[in-house]
C-alpha cells in the first residue's frame, strides 16, 4: 500500500474513532467495575484501591480518546505530504 492509501486509512480510523473509543472505554469501565465488585467482596479491606485503579483507567481512556487521534491525524498528514513530495509535487 503506498502512502496516500496509509493516510486514508488513518483518516478512516480517525473518523471511527470516537465509536471504538466509546465501546473500549464501556468494556474497560465493565471489567474494571466486575474486577472491583469480586475483589472488593473478596477483599474488603483493599476495595478502594480497585476503586482508584478503575478511576485512573477511566482518565486514562479518556485521554486516550483525544490524544491517539490528533496523533493520528498529525501522522496522515506527515504521510500526505511524504507522498506529494515523492511524486514532486
């Protein structure tokens, strides 16, 4: 695959993004919450420490959901421009 069809897919990525970071963040906010609702019945005493590691992995989705595309974004546009420069343009 040459450049141009690299950057298209990262610009469809991009544009999915938002629906695949929703559901990611769903499924690791479920398994975080089933992990801290069996350990902390299990383990009572540490249940808030399960509690942090759920808020931290949420923020840290969260982040990940404006961070990774302008990333994204940034690396398509480099690969656009690698390309037109390759062609001579």
């Amino acid at each position: 695959m040459n450049y141009l069809g690299w950057a298209l897919l990262l610009l469809g990525l991009v544009l999915l993004w938002p629906v695949l970071g929703s559901l990611l963040a769903l499924a690791l906010t479920l398994l975080g919450l089933a992990l801290a609702l069996v350990l902390g019945a299990l383990l009572v005493s540490v249940g808030w420490i399960f509690a942090l590691v759920l808020l931290l992995l949420g923020v840290f989705v969260a982040a990940l959901r404006w961070a990774l595309p302008l990333g994204i974004l940034i690396l398509g546009l480099w690969l656009i421009a690698t390309a037109s420069h390759r062609a001579g343009g």
